[in-house]
C-alpha cells in the first residue's frame, strides 16, 4: 500500500482525474472530498461489504415454495 | 448442456438464454453465467441460477411490484458496459434473502441485478444512493404500499363539490 502524509487542504490525484482531497479532520474523522468522472463508482468500503454478505445471505435460500407468500388482498 | 440444481434438479442450459455477468455477483465474482428460472405461479419471483455453480441459485423480485415509487439511476459507464441503448432493453430484480420465517424476507434495493434482455449482459449495481438499503422486508413494503394506495384512493374517492 501506498502510503502518504496530507494536510487539511491538500490532495491527491489519482489517474490524472480523480483529485481526494483532506477536508478536515477532527479526532479519528477525515472528511475527504473526491472528485472524480461520473463514470467512477466510489463507495464507502463497507457498502461493497455489506452487498457481498447480504448476497451470502441471499445465496443460503433453502427449497422454499414462493408460492403464496405474497398473497393478495 | 445440463447441470443438476439445487433448486431444479436435472435441467437443460440452453446457451441463448444464459446470463454473462462479467464481474460475477459480488462475493461469487467466480459465479459469471446464470439463467433465470421460475414458473407463472412464483411470480414476482424468479431464481437467478448459476450455470458455473450449479449449488449456487439467488431468488430474484421485481422491486416495482414491491416499492411502487422504487427508482434507479443508472451511470454511462454502466450503461456502456452492458451495452444498453434503451431503457426497454433493461430488466432490473432485486435479490431476495428467504429466511426460515418468510415473513422476514428481505429485497436488496442498494444494490439491484441489472440485465440487458438485449445481449444477455447482466451486473449488480451499487446505487449512488442512501435511500435505499440492503435489506428492505418485502412485506413490510408491500403493506406500506397497500396504506399509500387506500389514503390515495381516499383522496380521489371524495367527491368533488364544484357547484358553491
């Protein structure tokens, strides 16, 4: 891993088009600002961790009868 | 082709319906073939089956059916990558969590399985959103949905005086 140092202000470019930049930082909290194409997905880490557990989850499905568990009315 | 399914027993691949999803499904990225199965009578659901993985089998909603008011942007590089000229060519499910008590089954809404029905190119979507989670309880929506549309009908239901 990379490792950098920055101070509130500055940045760091990625790619030539993706700039991070160090917002602020107060006790064990960093805002980063990000700029980036639209084209670039950026999530927080945990939001990739979460869909990967729930699809876990999902993939645990026994023999079920869908059947009738929406019912109508 | 024919693989044994957990959900299906013996059943015949044909290859023109089989799914490619380039990235596989998070936490499954070696699972990249599927097919979708189901019969009129589990409808809205579907099972998202992997050809590679024969254990492995998702089951699938429409989340229009579920979340009326459900929507979805979708980015150009995503639209690219599955080649999507028209919204027509896109069908969107969500990936449902069946507990043992079914009353509690979930619907990803975070994170939709997008296909494009054109080239049989599909990908699960992160949203760019905090509007929607991972686990929204389909019964819970389906209700609340049920209450928006008796308030609305309410509505419409009352009579109009025009004449004063």
């Amino acid at each position: 891993m990379l490792v950098l140092t920055r101070k509130i202000g500055q940045s760091i470019i990625a790619n030539d088009n993706i700039e991070i930049t160090v917002l602020d930082v107060q006790g064990d909290q960093v805002r980063l600002g990000i700029k980036a194409p639209r084209s670039v997905a950026i999530h927080r880490k945990e939001v990739q961790l979460e869909i990967e557990a729930e699809n876990r989850r999902a993939a645990k499905v026994e023999r079920v009868n869908l059947k009738n568990i929406i019912k109508k009315g | 082709m024919e693989i044994c399914t957990k959900h299906f027993g013996n059943i015949k691949v044909d290859q023109d319906l089989v799914i490619y999803f380039g990235k596989g499904i998070p936490g499954f990225e070696q699972a990249k073939k599927f097919i979708i199965l189901g019969n009129e009578e589990d409808l809205p659901f579907r099972w998202l089956q992997s050809v590679d993985l024969p254990e492995l089998a998702f089951v699938l909603v429409d989340p229009f059916l579920v979340k009326g008011d459900y929507q979805i942007d979708i980015n150009d590089e995503i639209m690219g990558t599955l080649g999507i000229e028209s919204a027509e060519d896109l069908n969107v499910f969500a990936i449902v969590v069946v507990p043992e008590d079914t009353s509690k089954m979930s619907m990803n809404l975070k994170a939709p399985v997008i296909i494009n029905t054109k080239n049989n190119r599909g990908m699960q979507v992160a949203l760019d959103t905090e509007e929607y989670g991972v686990r929204h309880y389909i019964l819970d929506e389906l209700r609340k949905q049920e209450v928006e549309a008796y308030v609305g009908s309410n509505k419409e239901d009352r009579p109009v005086n025009h004449c004063k």
